[in-house]
C-alpha cells in the first residue's frame, strides 16, 4: 500500500473508498465514499493537526437545549448562563 498522503486546510487532499457487498457471487449493494485522513487533537499548548500546531479562531456554538428548548447561543446572550 502507498503512503498516505494526510488531509490538510491548505491541501485537502480526499481519497475514494469503493465498498460493495456481495452474496453468492452476485453484487447485491456498492457505494462509494469520499473521505481524508488526519490526526487532530488538544495538547496543553492548544489544537495540533499533523503534528503541527494550529492556532484556532473562533468557534460556533450553536447547541441546544431539550429541556428549556432554547438555543444556549440565546440563553448566553441574555446572561442566563
């Protein structure tokens, strides 16, 4: 197997992966999927990706809330968290 070439914000770099399933020598279902290999991961001194450290900028918050059936984003914004 070749080297992996790994998924990076400057090079996407995607692979396709073809499965099919078969019975009895016949093909019964196939799909292909489209997908990048990386490792990413928090360290003490932040977010790391490859390896190299990546330096975030901000990030969207917009869970809910089942129970109160608000937006936490809403409920952050009037101080109620």
């Amino acid at each position: 197997m070749q080297e992996i070439c790994l998924w990076e914000p400057e090079n996407p770099h995607l692979y396709e992966i073809r499965t099919s399933l078969w019975k009895n020598g016949e093909m019964i279902d196939a799909r292909v999927d489209i997908t990048g290999f990386r490792e990413a991961g928090f360290r003490k001194d932040g977010f790391y990706l490859n390896g190299k450290k990546l330096r975030l900028r901000g990030l969207n918050r917009h869970q809910f809330d089942n129970a109160i059936d608000r937006h936490l984003t809403g409920m952050i914004k009037d101080g109620q968290c």
